[in-house]
C-alpha cells in the first residue's frame, strides 16, 4: 500500500468516525437523522445512492479492486487526493457545526437553527459541497464510465435538492435567509 492510499484510508476512517459520532449524538438528543424529503423520495434517494456510489468506487480501488479504465499519472493522482481530503475536511466541518441539527432531509418535528457561520460562511451548502468534491475527487482517481455517470447524476439531483432545500428555508426563516443568500454562496 502506497502513501496515497494510506492517506484516503486514513480520510475514510475519519468521516467515518465524526459521521457516526454525530449521528449518535443527534439520536442522544433525541433529534431526527432522517427528515422529510424536498422532493419525490424515490428521485432523493436515488441522488444519495449515486452520490455515494463514486466513494464505493475510490474505496474499492484504494484497497486493491482495480475498477479504473486508464491509468493515472502519479501527480494527477496526487492532486485528486487533495481534492479529496478537501470534500472530506468540507464534509467534516459542516457535520461538526451542524451537530444536532444534522439530518438527511427537511425536519419533520425537530426545531432548527439557521447556520451561518463557521464553515457556513463561507458556503450555505458546505455538506453538499463537500459531497460533491469527493464525488469528482473520485472520477479523478478511478476514471470509469460508471463513476462518471453515478457520480454526474448524482451531483445533479443533488444540485435540485439544495434548490427546494433553499425555498424550504425562505420560508421558515424569511429575511434572515435571505440575507444570508446575499452574503454567502450556494457552494464557493
């Protein structure tokens, strides 16, 4: 195993742990994981499978798998590895911040707080963000039809959640969200 792969595992690992970590203290707290979906929850759903799928890719690949159609020159592979400690530090950042109030979906009963600072002033969406660097860090790393394809459609549906994610917002806190859409970018 190679330092490139030992560093993915290593960035793996600590999703992994702060994802789980936050998940059980949002259930502690007694807050939702899963809300309600901003759209037609086969089409969600779908677009959390596909965005997921290019880190099965990159994992497999790291550990041994070969699921890549060319090769890639070692200074690209280098560079899709910052790319890719850069989606997990975003994905990190914004699980942390959010905390509690983390969940997959629009709440259902659980009260939350709008973010807007942190990791969240410098992106309103640093999760998706984060999601959707890993996902090309991926496509850089393990090229394959496939990867491109999941992780394409993916970004894409993803890109729509955020959009009625946005409308959810303005409507529950009006003024304060639009000010914040003034101030911050969607993604950078």
């Amino acid at each position: 195993m190679n330092i490139q792969q030992t560093l993915i595992l290593v960035l793996f690992a600590t999703l992994g742990i702060v994802f789980f970590t936050v998940a059980y203290k949002v259930k502690a707290a007694g807050g939702e994981l899963f809300g309600r979906a901003t759209m037609n929850l086969s089409v969600q759903l779908l677009g959390k499978v596909l965005i997921l799928l290019p880190n099965c890719f990159l994992l497999f690949e790291t550990l041994g798998f070969k699921l890549s159609w060319l090769e890639v020159p070692d200074f690209l592979r280098w560079i899709g590895v910052f790319i890719f400690f850069e989606g997990v530090l975003f994905l990190c950042l914004s699980l942390i911040h959010l905390g509690r109030y983390t969940k997959m979906g629009l709440p259902k009963n659980d009260v939350i707080q709008l973010r807007t600072s942190g990791i969240y002033k410098l992106s309103r969406n640093p999760m998706y963000l984060g999601l959707i660097i890993v996902a090309i860090a991926s496509v850089m790393l393990v090229p394959n039809p496939f990867n491109l394809v999941f992780a394409v459609v993916g970004i894409l549906i993803h890109h729509k959640i955020i959009l009625n994610e946005e409308k959810f917002l303005t409507e529950r806190f009006g003024q304060q969200y639009l000010d914040y859409k003034k101030s911050t970018k969607r993604y950078l």
